[in-house]
C-alpha cells in the first residue's frame, strides 16, 4: 500500500488545495488538538501526582519519630547464639514496651528475633499520637516513588485523549468511506459510458 502513497507532506491538510475536503480540515485539528490534550494532560497529572507523593512523605518523615522499645517477655524459639542452626533472620511477633512523647508507656506487637529475651532493646517508630508505625521512606525512596507514581499517572492520564482522538479520528474515516461509496456507487454505472 506504500508504494501507492506520494511522498509524505507535512501539514498538507493546512495547505491550500482545491481537493481539499471540510473532513480533512476536521481531521486536522482533531489531531492536532488530541496531541496537545495528550502532552498537557499527561505533564499536568504527572507533575501534580509528583508533588502530591513527594509531599505527603515528607509530612509523614517529619511526623514519624524513632523510640527505643524493649522486649517484655521471653520470645519463644532459639536464640542463634544457643542454636547454631537457627536463622539469623528469623522473626516473629512480640509484645515490646515503650515511653511515647508525651511520656506515657505504650505497648505493642512488632516482629523481633527469635529468642529475645526481656529488655532487649530494639528501635520502633512511632507516630504524633505514639503508636507504632512503620519505618519512614528515606529522601531517596520518596523521590523514587514519586518519579515512579508521577510517570504512572501521567500516562494514564494521557491515554484519555490520546484514545478519544483515536476514536474521533476513525469515525471521520468511516464517514469519509462511506461518502465515498456513495459518490462511487451514484458514478460508477457511469464509468464505462465515458470510454
């Protein structure tokens, strides 16, 4: 089918010329307009989603703060230095035992090595109110997660006009078809007589 195609012209559907059809222009500025909602939408979500991550994992790194804990009671399993065939990483869930911000004791569940014995200290991170939460991103995991996340919801966000363009565009195909086999079906009988 290439090799029936003229060379590729840009813009010729701006260009002034007396086959010109109003589909074409339509066309145009169908494509033209889903390529600029596509690049705007995209680089609008993905910034904000960005700043939005990038933000609230800031917020929770200022808010989370480290205490140290301590085993209450004995933890059930072999220590590695009683057993030398345990695991060095094996964990399992103990009750531990900490002073919070407003100086009040807390208690909670947070995995610990196997065969810690009571007063082990261990660190936790607690929130503003003093419970237990889970470890902070580091600065270079937040930016991470963000680009990742940014990247992400950019091109979702792109693929909306990208495909309702797609979608435009081959209705005006299919009319365009269709005027045609209507044009050749009132001009066709007529073709041989014209020889």
């Amino acid at each position: 089918m290439k090799a029936f195609r003229g060379p590729k012209v840009w813009l010729w559907r701006w260009r002034r010329n007396p086959l010109k059809r109003r589909a074409d222009v339509v066309e145009a500025w169908v494509v033209l307009g889903a390529c600029l909602l596509t690049v705007l939408a995209g680089v609008l979500a993905g910034l904000t989603a960005t700043r939005s991550v990038e933000h609230g994992l800031a917020r929770e790194r200022a808010d989370r703060r480290p205490a140290v804990a301590r085993v209450v009671a004995l933890v059930p399993g072999s220590s590695p230095a009683q057993n030398s065939h345990a695991s060095a990483g094996e964990r399992v869930r103990a009750t531990v035992r900490w002073t919070a911000a407003d100086g009040s004791a807390r208690t909670g569940q947070v995995q610990v090595a196997a065969g810690s014995e009571p007063g082990t200290p261990l660190t936790v991170w607690t929130d503003p109110r003093g419970r237990l939460a889970s470890r902070p991103t580091t600065a270079s995991e937040a930016a991470f997660r963000a680009a990742l996340i940014g990247i992400l919801v950019g091109v979702s966000a792109a693929a909306v006009p990208f495909v309702g363009g797609l979608a435009v565009r081959g209705r005006l195909e299919r009319r365009r078809m269709d005027a045609w086999d209507t044009e050749w079906s009132r001009l066709g009988p007529q073709w041989g007589r014209m020889v």
